[in-house]
C-alpha cells in the first residue's frame, strides 16, 4: 500500500494581489477622513476590505510629521488594509516601519506615460500586451489586467470587478466595478457597448451610482475618462456607414 508524500509545511506561489493607490495629499487625519466620507457617500461596502498602498508624493516637504497610526486606523474605518507607503521621505521611513508597513520602492507618478498609451512598456516601443477575456464575469469574480489593457467580450455582472491598469474595452453590457489606470495612469478610460455599473474609478479617482447610472446613457454605448480630478461620461453614439459608391 503506497503512502501519500508528506504535506509541506508551507509553500511558496506567485500571485497576483491588486492594492488600492491611495493617494495622500495632506496629513491632517480630519481633512482626509472627510474626503473619504465624500467620496464613499457614506456606502459601508464602498471598499471591501481591499489592500492600500499609500502614495505619499504629494506631500509638502517639510511634512513629514504624519500620524501614520492614525491614517492607518482611518482606513481601516473606511475598509482598506494599508500594507505600504510609496514615495516616502528617508525621515519617515522608521515611524512607517514601526506601524508594520512596508516601504514601496516602486515608480513614482511622474513615471508614468506622458502620451496616451496602454502601457509604459508600449510607449518604449515594446509590443502592447492586452488581456482577453470571452467569458461572462460573475458576481464575486475579480479579473484584474496587470501593465496592459483588459478587453472583455461578455457580460460583466453586477458585483464582479474588473481592474486594469491600462483601458478597459467591454463588448457587452458593463453592470459590475470596472478600475481602469489602476497603477496610476491618468490617462486610461473605460468602454462599454452598454454601460451601467455600479463603480468606475481612473488613476485613483472614483465614482459611484448609487442612484443609478446617468438616465440619458444608461444601457448604451460610452465612455468614461479623467478630466482633471473629475470623472466624465460621453455617449458614443454609433455612425452611421458612409456611402462610398
């Protein structure tokens, strides 16, 4: 009788985690629990319990005095789980260490394509990478499109989540979150043939639809984009094919 092998204590894989970017750009703890409040209108499941790394760039210089336990616990409150801060001073660096955090040694913003473009990779004249997807995307699944555009050609079902840190192309109906320019591209957007979801969000900036998507594009084809630090939506209408005869 043959003995099964013996179970590992521990294994070690490669996974895929996606984190939120939250993008710090004062350290008073009352100010940014506000903008949270805003920004989630107060929606409990607004953030499901989803990692955060914290982009700490646009912090004056001299601020460096940040009470990062008090951050910490206000995220916490909102159901993000900090686990880095990217783009921190040398002088912050113990106090971050000392809240158990890690310090992300990442790109900065300023690294990101100055030209639209899919991916940094593509604009040094590698070859654009782009997940495909030709399966419906249920409630509960997560599909998240790492340095590349995320086409999908079915139906993203309410309470999925697709996430990508180019542009995300939905050939059908769009119902659930979709994150475009997750790695913080500001110039990602988002494209259904049928859009109606219950979150967008473009480089960090977010956008929800509590109340239902906008009436006059609800269903139909658009487009979602960043201008500025505000979220637009455009109708794209269908053209009408040209006689050429």
């Amino acid at each position: 009788m043959s003995k099964s092998l013996p179970q590992k204590p521990i294994e070690i894989k490669i996974s895929t985690v996606v984190a939120v970017s939250a993008i710090v750009h004062g350290a008073d703890t009352q100010a940014l629990d506000a903008a949270l409040h805003d920004m989630t209108g107060g929606v409990a499941d607004f953030f499901e319990d989803d990692l955060a790394v914290l982009d700490v760039a646009d912090l004056a210089p001299g601020d460096t005095a940040v009470d990062w336990g008090a951050l910490v616990a206000l995220l916490k409150k909102y159901r993000l789980n900090a686990v880095a801060v990217r783009n921190a001073a040398p002088a912050m660096h113990d106090a971050i260490l000392a809240q158990g955090l890690s310090l992300d040694s990442g790109k900065t913003r300023d690294d990101a394509p100055a030209k639209d473009g899919p991916t940094i990779a593509a604009e040094s004249g590698a070859e654009a990478q782009v997940m495909v997807i030709d399966t419906p995307v249920r409630a509960g699944q997560r599909i998240y499109a790492r340095g590349c555009d995320l086409i999908i050609t079915a139906v993203v079902n309410n309470g999925a989540e697709i996430i990508a840190d180019g542009s995300i192309h939905v050939y059908s109906s769009l119902y659930g979150r979709a994150l475009a320019g997750a790695s913080g591209n500001p110039l990602a957007r988002i494209f259904a043939l049928a859009m109606e979801p219950e979150l967008v969000s473009i480089a960090g900036v977010y956008r929800t639809f509590e109340d239902g998507f906008t009436p006059e594009m609800k269903g139909g084809p658009a487009q979602i984009r960043l201008a500025g630090d505000r979220i637009e939506i455009h109708s794209m209408k269908p053209v009408t094919p040209v006689n050429r005869s």
